[in-house]
C-alpha cells in the first residue's frame, strides 16, 4: 500500500508541475523533478532497508517507484514543448 501511496505521490507531482510550470521552462522541470525524485527514492529505499528488507527486493520495486514518475515527467514537460 506505501508503494501504491508513493507512486501516486509522484505522478501527481508531475500532473502539478505540467499544469502549473511556466511553458518556456518544461525541461528545467523535467530535469529538476528527475533529481529530486532520485533523492525521495534514495531516501525511501533506506528507510526500507532500516526495517530489514534485503537490497535486492528493494531495487525491484524502487525501480518502479522511479521509472514511472521520472517517465511521465519526461513525456508530459519535456516533450509537451
């Protein structure tokens, strides 16, 4: 269910700055939500490893977790130009 919750944070974040980031600047957008969603992953992935889930279990959904937010923010900032 965090998953789920975390996911969703994401792409809501991407819709947000699609509606509201200035036209001109997407890119810079997508780019600065790109880091800053590697860090909220980075950050989530050592809380799971405190709790004692093995790395390997992490990466495979942390992989999910990143992908698909980072993939909607480059197809709706960057390409929306």
């Amino acid at each position: 269910m965090r998953t789920l919750f975390i996911l969703l944070i994401g792409i809501v974040a991407v819709w947000l700055l699609a509606q509201y980031w200035p036209q001109a600047r997407r890119r810079l957008g997508a780019v600065i939500f790109s880091v800053v969603w590697l860090i909220v992953c980075v950050w989530n992935l050592s809380i799971g490893l405190s709790h004692g889930y093995a790395l390997g279990e992490e990466m495979a959904i942390h992989a999910v977790l990143f992908v698909m937010p980072v993939g909607f923010a480059w197809r709706w900032l960057w390409h929306r130009i």
